[in-house]
C-alpha cells in the first residue's frame, strides 16, 4: 500500500505537470495570434495547476498587454519570488520596468531597470530604456521647477496687487480723513461760537450796557451835527 500510494501520487504529479505545461503552450499560442484574453486565460488555468516563475511571468505579460498595469506588476513580482535562475529574474525585473514606466512611476522603472541590468550588464535594451527613465525623470524634474516658480511668481505678482490695493485704500482713507477734520473743524467752530456766545446777563449788566450803547450814539450824532454846521452854502447862479 505504501508504495502503491506512492506510484499513485508519483502518477498524479507528473499529470498535473503535463497539465500545466499543456495550458502555458495554449496560453503561449494565444499569445502569439493576439489573443490576449484568452492568453491569459491559459495561464491562470495553469498556474491553478502549478505555481510557477513562468505561469506568473507570461499572466503578468498577457495582462500587460491588455494595459492593466498594476495587474501586471504583481504577477512580475510573483515571477520574481518564484524565479530559479537570474536570467528569469532579469526578464522579471526588465518587464517590471516597462510596466511602472507605462503608469509614469518613473523612479520605480528606473529601480526595476537598474535590478536588470546588475543580472545582466550587457542587457542593451535595458540600457537604452533606463537611459529615457532618466531623462524623462530630467525633464519631469525640470517642469516641476518650472511649474513651481511660475507659481511662486503668480503668488508674488498677487501679493504685489494685494499691497497695492491696500495702499490705493490707505490713500483714500487719508484722503477721506484729511477731509474729515474740516467738517471737524466747522462743527468745532460751531463749538467754539456756542461756548462763546454770551451767557444771559443779569438786570445790572444789561442796563449797564445800555447805558454804554447810548452815550456812543450820542457821541456820534453830535459828532455828525458838527460836521453838516461847517458846510458852504452853495453859490448862486444868478
């Protein structure tokens, strides 16, 4: 019994290789012809089957190529886990660059194509796409010190506009409060006339002042009636 169940289970993995093996050559015919969903079909089916670098690696390539990114980023990183021989991890990370590329991630491609290239240095492809990761990352960098100093100035211009609106209001209100103090000033005049203006004279004071306004009209109609008695008297024509 023990060595039939050993036979037995012995049977049954080499069928369920086959049977992966079998799906990744379907998965693979698929891919071939463009048929990316049924690609990846095939291989799910055979990673069911068997967990492997390659059943990972070829899911992540069919899901690329269908344009989910972040799909296909994990089943690189699947593949990377499971990868036995440094060409296949090369092949991983290089895929993975691609990947992070395609969603902009540009620091993570160039991490991904930099892992490649220390497995294989003489990998051109590699080079060639780590050298664009790095001038795309230039010219990002450079867009972004742009983008920020032509907002530091649009701030500054506006803070230049808001001083100067605050300015033209101090003017004004210096204007409104230099003629302000005239009005002030009527209203102290006014003040000033009031609290000048005579107090209500007791019965003495009036007549006292009477008194005074009397002799000087006195003094003036005298004065004047000596001088209309001074006066020629015309001469006459005849």
């Amino acid at each position: 019994m023990k060595y039939l169940l050993m036979v037995v289970m012995l049977g049954y993995g080499v069928s369920n290789a086959q049977t992966a093996h079998q799906l990744l050559r379907d998965g693979d015919k698929a891919y071939v012809e463009g048929d990316y969903s049924k690609a990846e079909e095939e291989y799910r089916r055979a990673l069911e089957e068997k967990k492997a670098y390659q059943g990972n690696y070829n899911l992540g390539n069919s899901i690329y190529q269908q344009e989910r990114y972040d799909e296909a980023i994990e089943k690189y990183k699947s593949a990377l886990s499971n990868a036995k021989s440094d060409e296949q991890k090369n092949q991983a990370y290089y895929n993975l660059g691609n990947a992070y590329a395609k969603k902009g991630e540009l620091k993570e491609a160039i991490d991904s194509y930099k892992e490649a290239l220390k497995l294989n240095p003489d990998d051109i492809e590699t080079k060639n796409n780590l050298q664009q990761m790095i001038l795309q990352k230039m010219q990002q960098e450079q867009q972004q010190q742009q983008q920020q100093s032509d907002q530091d100035n649009q701030e500054e211009n506006e803070d230049q506009k808001q001083d100067q609106q605050q300015e033209g209001q101090s003017d004004n209100e210096e204007q409104t409060q230099q003629q302000q103090p005239d009005e002030q000033n009527i209203n102290n005049e006014e003040s000033l006339q009031e609290q000048e203006a005579p107090e209500d004279l007791s019965k003495e004071d009036a007549e006292k002042l009477l008194e005074i306004i009397e002799n000087e009209e006195k003094k003036v109609q005298e004065k004047m009636r000596k001088q209309g008695g001074n006066k020629k008297k015309p001469k006459k024509d005849w």
